[in-house]
C-alpha cells in the first residue's frame, strides 16, 4: 500500500523537475514541473564497478566509457557505432547492461516494456568486443518478451525467463536450451507472483551457480489464489478484462517453492524447504558456496528462518533465526570468507548488524542505534547507514567486524548513499537535501575524500528554507516534521496549512532529502499562500527504535489518525501564524488511507481533505503487506475493522475528494467504489475523480501527471482561501 519504497542505502536518482521561477501563478508553476518541457534532473549511469574497483564504466552520450577510478583516465570502451543492429541507422537505447568478468562480452537491455511498477520486460543483445558482432539473445521471438537476461559467471552462457519459463543461451553458439517446460499463466518460474513483487521486491527469480553449472530458482503456482479483474473500458467497444491472481487478507497465497536446474538442461531438484508452501513465504535466496541460504517467513512474518539448503540433495538446515512479538524485517545475510555472515536484527529493541559464528549471533553495531542499511562487508568492517542523531538524515558509518566504536563517514547534513566496490576504496556517493537537489561524486573511503564530481544539478529554490522541528504531542512522543513557507511570508500574518501524511509502516515523508517533483508541487502549493509541513507519526519506519516503528501493531491507521491529529493541534498552539480554521491534509495510498481516517475521525479538524488512491478498507488489501502488521482478519477482526476509514465515513464534515486510477493493480479502485456507495448511504456530499486505466502511480498517457496535480491545486485553492490574513 504504497506509492514509494525507501530504502536508507540506495538513493534513486530518477529523474525530477528542477523547481521553476516562484514568481510564476499555479498553473503555470506546475507545467514547469509536470508538463512536458519540464527540466530534468542530471544523473550519472547507468554505471558499473569492473576490475575490483580500480575502474568504471557509465553510460554516455549513447557509448560506454571507462575510467579509471584513481586518476579518471577515460577510454570508449563501446562506442555507439558498436552498439547499432545491422541494417539500422540508429545505436541500441541502453536502459541497463552488464559485462562477464573478462570485460569481452557486453550485454545491453533495450526495447523495455513496465511489467506492474517497473521495466523489467524488454530486448537483449550481446556485444563480442573482439569480434565486433553485435546480436540479439533469443533469436527471433517477438520484441520485448525477455525478463531478467544474465551472463553465467564464466561468461560461458546467458539465462533468461520468457512466457514464466527459464532458458539457457550458449554465448558463442547462440543455441537455445529450455530449461523450465511447465510455465503458464498461473505457474510462473524465474520470476513471481503480483504479492512477490510489490511486497517483497522480488522480480529476477532465479541465481546462478558460482561454478555456472546449475540456477537456482523460485517457482509460484499461483492456481489457488483469488483473481482480480481490472477493467479497461477506453481502448475497444467492448470492456476487456485483466485478469490478476491477487491475494487478499485471510485467502490463499501463491504456493512457492525453490529448485535447482542443471545449466545443461535436466530435472529440477526442488529444496526441501519445511511447512505449507502457501503458508510460508521465501522472501530471499542467494548462492553460498555449493548451498543455498534461504530467507524463510512464516505466513504471520513474525518469524525468520536462514535456511541452507544442499544443492544436491534439497535437505535444508536452520542456520541462525529471528523473530519478534510483531513482525520481522527480512534482510538479505552478507557472507564473509570464513562462513560467518552479517544480519540485521531487533532482537534487543534496535536494529543493529550481528555477526553469526556456528549460529551465535554477537552484536557489531553499537546500542541504542538503528541500522538503516548495509552498504558493503569487507574482511575488516562494515560500513552501515545510520543516522543516530537526527532521525530526518542519513550518513555512513564504518564499524570493525569485532565491534566497537563506531566512525562517521559521511560530512555535513541530509542524505547520502553509496554504491561501494568489491575493494572498498572508492564508493559513488550521492548526497541532497531536501533543499538541494542530488549531487553524485566518486569519493575514497575510508577519508570520505572527494575524488570527482560525477553528476551535479541546482535548485532555483528563492522561498525560505524548508525548517525541521519537533511536534511533541504529549505521553513523551515527539514527531519529526517540516514546513515549507511561501515566498513571502509574514510571521504576522495568519496562514492557512496544508498537510502531506503518509504515516503507514512502509515509509517516512519527513527526511532530509531531495523530494524531486513532489516536493517541487509543496513548494508551488506553498508560494501560493500556504504553509505545508508533515510529520512522521510513530509506526513510520524512522531510526528510533523497534518501540517506536512497532507500537503500530494491529491497529494501523488508529494510531496514525490520532497522533496527525495531536501533531496538527500542537503546531497551532505553538506556532501563531497558522491558521486553524483553514488546514487541510493530502496523502497517496497509504496516505490517502490516512487522509480518509483523518477526515472522518476528527471532524472538523480538517476543512479539505484530498485522498489518492486510498485502501478504505483494509480486508481489501493483500496478503504479504497488511497481515505483517495487521496479522490475519480472523484473529484481529477488531483491528481491521477500527483501522479502516470506510466504517468511520459518517464523521465526514468537511471537503473531500477522492482520486483513484481504475486500472490500480495495487490499491483497488474496488474499494473507494465501495467508500463511494457508504457516503451516498450516508448522505455525505463529496467530489471524486477516477482516471481511467490509470496505475497507482497516475502517471501514465501524456498529461496525467500535470492534471492530477493540477486537480488538487485547484481544489485546494476553492475550498481554502490562500494567503496570509
């Protein structure tokens, strides 16, 4: 139930609108920012580490250049030429790429298709650098029907998955051998299920060997779950069906299991992974030597089990566990030489990276300090992403394997990550604020010194800087929040306020960070004569500590309704110039949940409310996501009752508008359809918009993402007078 995944470590740099003059009116503000002139952002790759680190190589002005890390020698190692199909006049458009280990063969995605939230789908071709030939993997099949192409380790082979089947390609022979023949609609190998992929980040389902000789692989038979049908009415006379096999709360999941085929072609040895496969999920698996490590969850995800499994034989063994009175964050082990590895755990109220000898966990980051990420293990330390001083930051630490004191990386304030290589000598480091838009630099660990700079942009920002404070709303709970003024304020003057809530387990608003185009809209919204501010109620996952992020436990969009409402009381009665009797609040998914419970709540608190594709009611959501939080419907029906907004429509009294795509895989618009007949039940007045064959994100066919915004300003603008009074 979200429209962002954030990650401490990994920073994307996708693309946003540089914020525009803030002399100009609304409409035309949010062209500069939306429409399709829009300035976007400078980014560096994509880019990969070869050599151990002593070089790289990124994508540029459509060929691949190398340099070499310490003094930035630059040599073309593939040009554009190169990289042009015969009897085309135009080179490859490379979305992504990868080399074998001796750098002679290149492999290049192209062609790409979205398949549910990102491009994953598309064409490959394979570059022999010392022959020149240039040709596509998989010979003549329809364009744009690959997933997930690899280079075997030895270089020797490519695997890839087409129609929820594995294949192997021979590199020089270019001979095609099926390795999976089972494939359907409903039994999908190499790749997952809908769940899978939105909940556990799992999209590239299958790993190969370290010897290039077997691939490891999850296999979904998703024919026992409930179907979903999306209906797309606009592109033919009659409506056609998209069928989705998507499991809601308390209903059957995919039944998952792992296998093992040999590269060559043969059958499949499946892992004797323990207990219901549909009531388990394998949320992780990685090659460790001949064995596999699985990361295995019980259907309530209050339990992890890393499991290694025999290759060979399927037996598994438990090797270190997790668990917790709540849920459990699965994270991936990182193997060091010895057979150790490192973990994250809450076991004793913070997450904090373990080393596990013989299956005995031993603490390596210090107390009290939640590990956002581990960005690299070497022989001698890890180097972790932390921020224990201020929550809204992030910055690097190195601590040594044998624990202790623990060195601060990173300068300055924001948020930085990093993309470290194998030799832990040099890092791309990629800093904002939320201020300042991404810079990327090489820089040399562990001095933090700047090497070079890779990728630099500047904002126009001419409002006040956005200010971080703290809502303390009572009971020792302080919130962390931001404010955006407008351009002109007058701290004598009273200002309406508008709100932007998330305030769901999967993500925080309030960070030091670049907030590319969204935060470009806060910033029109404010120079209009608004003030917008957020605020991170507890049950976000913020740095704070286990209490903090899981006192949310069974009762999610309880707690959040509750403490949004302390936090905006308290900014009235400590800050003068906001103006109580014009506040609203705006959110998306999650957020829109939040906007929904906020409005029929505390009515009265909030004079407009605009929700985007909300889950009013959360037995409609699926599996994976709401019973990790939630637990099953059977054994909290009070929960799942009181936390979603659909049973609480008749405190509606202000403005509403809701706004949903009905072509949401994620969010149903099944649900605000039924949110839509509880206030006409109730004889609620409210405005709703649906964009048709839209995804959750809004954003698809030319002009959607300036009408949304767009929508939203204009409504904000008619039910709540702008300007300082």
């Amino acid at each position: 139930m979200r429209l962002y995944r954030f990650s401490a470590f990994l920073f994307l740099i996708c693309s946003a609108a540089v914020l525009p003059a803030q002399e100009a009116g609304l409409p035309a503000r949010l062209a500069g920012i939306f429409g399709a002139g829009a300035p976007r952002m400078k980014s560096f790759g994509p880019a990969a580490w070869i050599d151990n680190g002593a070089a790289y190589t990124t994508l540029e002005s459509g060929e691949i250049a190398r340099y070499a890390t310490a003094t930035g020698a630059r040599e073309v190692m593939v040009s554009a030429k190169q990289l042009t199909p015969a009897g085309l006049t135009k080179p490859l458009t490379v979305a992504g790429y990868s080399w074998t280990a001796d750098q002679k063969r290149l492999l290049v995605f192209t062609n790409t298709r979205k398949v549910w939230r990102l491009h994953t789908r598309g064409d490959y071709w394979i570059l022999d650098r010392t022959s020149g030939k240039l040709r596509q993997v998989g010979g003549k099949w329809e364009e744009a029907s690959l997933l997930f192409a690899k280079f075997s380790p030895d270089g020797k082979g490519v695997a890839f998955v087409r129609g929820n089947n594995l294949f192997r390609e021979d590199v020089e022979t270019g001979k095609i051998r099926q390795l999976t023949m089972d494939g359907s609609a409903t039994l999908i190998n190499g790749t997952s299920d809908w769940a899978y992929e939105e909940e556990l980040g799992i999209r590239d389902g299958y790993r190969w060997s370290p010897d290039s000789q077997s691939i490891a692989y999850w296999q979904f038979d998703s024919s026992g779950v409930g179907v979903f049908n999306l209906i797309n009415n606009t592109d033919a006379t009659y409506p056609k069906l998209i069928p989705i096999p998507y499991p809601k709360v308390g209903t059957a999941n995919s039944a998952v299991r792992v296998g093992v085929v040999p590269a060559a072609g043969g059958k499949t040895k499946w892992m004797a992974v323990p207990g219901d496969p549909r009531e388990n999920y394998i949320a992780g698996m990685r090659w460790q030597g001949k064995s596999l490590v699985l990361q295995h969850l019980n259907r309530l995800q209050n339990r992890q089990d890393l499991l290694e499994a025999d290759a060979k034989t399927g037996q598994v063994k438990q090797v270190f566990q997790d668990k917790d009175e709540t849920w459990v964050d699965s994270h991936e082990p990182e193997f060091l030489g010895d057979g150790s590895f490192v973990v994250l755990s809450e076991r004793d109220g913070w997450r904090r990276a373990y080393r596990v000898v013989g299956g005995a966990p031993t603490a390596v980051t210090p107390a009290g300090v939640d590990v956002m990420g581990v960005a690299r293990v070497t022989k001698e330390h890890v180097y972790y992403v932390a921020s224990p001083e201020r929550a809204t930051e992030r910055h690097l630490y190195r601590v040594s394997l044998q624990g202790g004191a623990a060195e601060r990386l990173s300068t300055g304030g924001g948020t930085h990550s990093y993309d470290i290589a194998g030799s832990g000598e040099f890092t791309f480091h990629t800093y904002s604020s939320i201020d300042a838009p991404p810079t990327t630099e090489l820089v040399s660990l562990p001095d933090h010194r700047r090497v070079r700079v890779l990728a630099e942009n500047k904002a126009e920002t001419k409002g006040p800087a956005t200010e971080f404070f703290k809502v303390a709303i009572g009971g020792g709970v302080e919130m962390d929040a931001w404010m955006i003024k407008p351009v002109n304020f007058d701290a004598a003057r009273r200002y309406p306020v508008l709100v932007y809530v998330y305030g769901e387990p999967a993500g925080v608003t309030v960070t030091d960070s670049w907030q590319g185009a969204r935060g470009a809209y806060h910033r029109a919204i404010a120079d209009q004569g608004y003030i917008v501010v957020s605020m991170d109620n507890r049950g976000t996952p913020a740095p704070k500590g286990r209490a903090w992020r899981k006192v949310v436990y069974g009762s999610v969009g309880v707690l959040s309704a509750a403490e949004q409402a302390a936090g905006l009381k308290a900014l009235l009665a400590m800050r003068p110039y906001l103006d109580g009797e014009r506040a609203a609040i705006w959110g998306w998914s999650g957020g829109g949940s939040n906007t929904l419970n906020a409005m029929f709540r505390t009515p009265g608190l909030y004079k407009v409310g605009m929700s985007v594709a909300p889950v009013p009611d959360q037995q409609l959501y699926d599996t994976i996501y709401q019973e990790r939080y939630m637990g099953v419907p059977k054994d909290n029906a009070k929960g799942y009752k009181e936390g979603s907004p659909i049973n609480f429509a008749e405190g509606l009294a202000g403005k509403l508008l809701i706004v949903h795509g009905t072509g949401d895989d994620n969010c149903h618009y099944q649900g605000v359809e039924r949110l839509a007949n509880r206030l006409v039940e109730l004889g609620k007045p409210f405005d709703m918009m649906a964009y048709p064959n839209r995804s959750h994100s809004i954003n698809e066919g030319t002009g959607t993402s300036l009408h949304i915004h767009s929508l939203m300003g204009r409504y904000l603008m008619e039910h709540l007078p702008a300007g300082g009074r």
